[in-house]
C-alpha cells in the first residue's frame, strides 16, 4: 500500500527557513516523479514543485513562478524521502503542504497523496 | 503558464440531481485533464484522469469529458457523500489545478 507521511512543518517566523520531509513507502520511490502541492487555509490547491526521477532525467526540478528562488526540491532516494526547503518565509506561504506521487511520467496526474503537514509564518 | 477556470464556484443541487462541472483550460492541454474531489480536513482524491478514465474504485456516476480546452464532470445521481469541492488540474505543461467548484446537497 502506498504511504506518503509528511513532516516538518510548523510556526516559522518572516524571512525564517523550514525543510519539510516526505516519507514514502509501498512503491519503488526512485522511479517516481514527486511533488509538493499547497493550500492556504480556505482556498484551493495550488501545485508548488516537481522533481523527476534520478534515474534517467537527473532529478530535475521545476517550480511554479510564486515560488522559484525560494523554494527548492530535493530527493533522497536512499531514504525513500522527498524534501521541500523554504527559505525566506513569508506570510503567504502560509498553507498545508502534501507531497503527492505523480501516477507515470506518461500520465502525470497525481495518484497519492499525503495527510500533509501545516506550516504557519508569523511573527 | 497554462490557467485553469473552473465554472460554477459553487453548485446547490439535491440528492439524485445530474450536475455538471465545468473547466476551461487558457490554452490546448490535449487529454491531459484531471478531476479530483477534496473534502474539508482530508488530502484530495483523484476520480478521473486523462480527461474521461475513471480511477478504479469511483463510483460509476462520476463521469467526465471533453478535450482542448473545455473539460466537463458529471455526476449523474449525486449522493449525500458527493458534497465536496472538486478541482481540475492539467498535466500537459507542469501542473495547475482550477480555481475549485463546491457542491452543496
């Protein structure tokens, strides 16, 4: 069965850091395109990162334009674990962030997710 | 960026009611159209993929269509367990979900 268990998140002040983890278990993480999606609280999600696979596409990494420079996206495949660095935190990062395996690299949709982890900026 | 509008922000209908959600894509996606359905609290849930494939274990009421740039989900009876807010996403160039349409029952 495919699990997903974020962690990490939490109160984290203005301009502050915080390196969210994602566990996964039940598949073969290093074949699996990953990714971190959000929600501020009351409004919908909004897609944050993508990382590929290390196995033929070097773990590439694309982000959405509200958060490229400050986020950053990284895998560890021997700890079946995906991470999620935020640095200079700002109020609207404000949201629950889940990690999500895309289904395939030919059909990206996004089959499982985490219960996601609750990260709150202020001051 | 490829932008995603869904139509209507929210939706009442009763129990047995046949509703239909709607979502615009800005530019062609192609087949590559998503619906999920999120309930308050809880991570969401995908129902269909490539624009028309049911996610095995969805209730077969759920249904969807289209391709382009106009994408459509049906419910065709909706049930007391439907009441959620559903989202579009598109996969065809990274990933953007639709603004949500919540069903009220």
């Amino acid at each position: 069965e495919v699990e997903l268990v974020e962690s990490g998140g939490g109160l984290a002040k203005p301009g502050g850091s915080l390196r969210l983890s994602c566990e996964a278990s039940g598949f073969t993480f290093r074949e699996a395109w990953m990714s971190w999606v959000r929600q501020a609280p009351g409004k919908g999600l909004e897609w944050v990162a993508r990382i590929k696979r290390g196995i033929d596409e070097a773990r590439s990494t694309d982000y959405a334009a509200a958060v490229k420079g400050r986020f950053f996206i990284s895998r560890d495949d021997s700890k079946n674990t995906l991470y999620l660095q935020i640095n200079n935190l700002q109020a609207e990062d404000t949201a629950v962030y889940y990690c999500a395996r895309i289904y395939d690299i030919w059909s990206a949709y996004y089959a499982y997710w985490g219960q996601g982890t609750l990260v709150t900026v202020s001051s | 960026d490829i932008q995603m509008t869904q139509s209507p922000s929210t939706l009442s209908a009763s129990v047995g009611d046949r509703v239909t959600l709607t979502c615009r894509a800005s530019q062609s996606i192609g087949k590559w159209l998503a619906w999920y359905q999120q309930k308050p609290g809880k991570a969401p849930k995908v129902l269909i993929y490539e624009a028309s494939i049911l996610k095995s274990g969805v209730p077969s009421r759920f249904s969807g269509s289209g391709s382009g740039t106009e994408f459509t989900l049906t419910i065709s009876s909706l049930q007391p367990d439907d009441s959620a807010t559903y989202y579009c996403q598109q996969y065809n160039d990274l990933h953007t979900f639709g603004q949500g349409t919540k069903v009220e029952i």
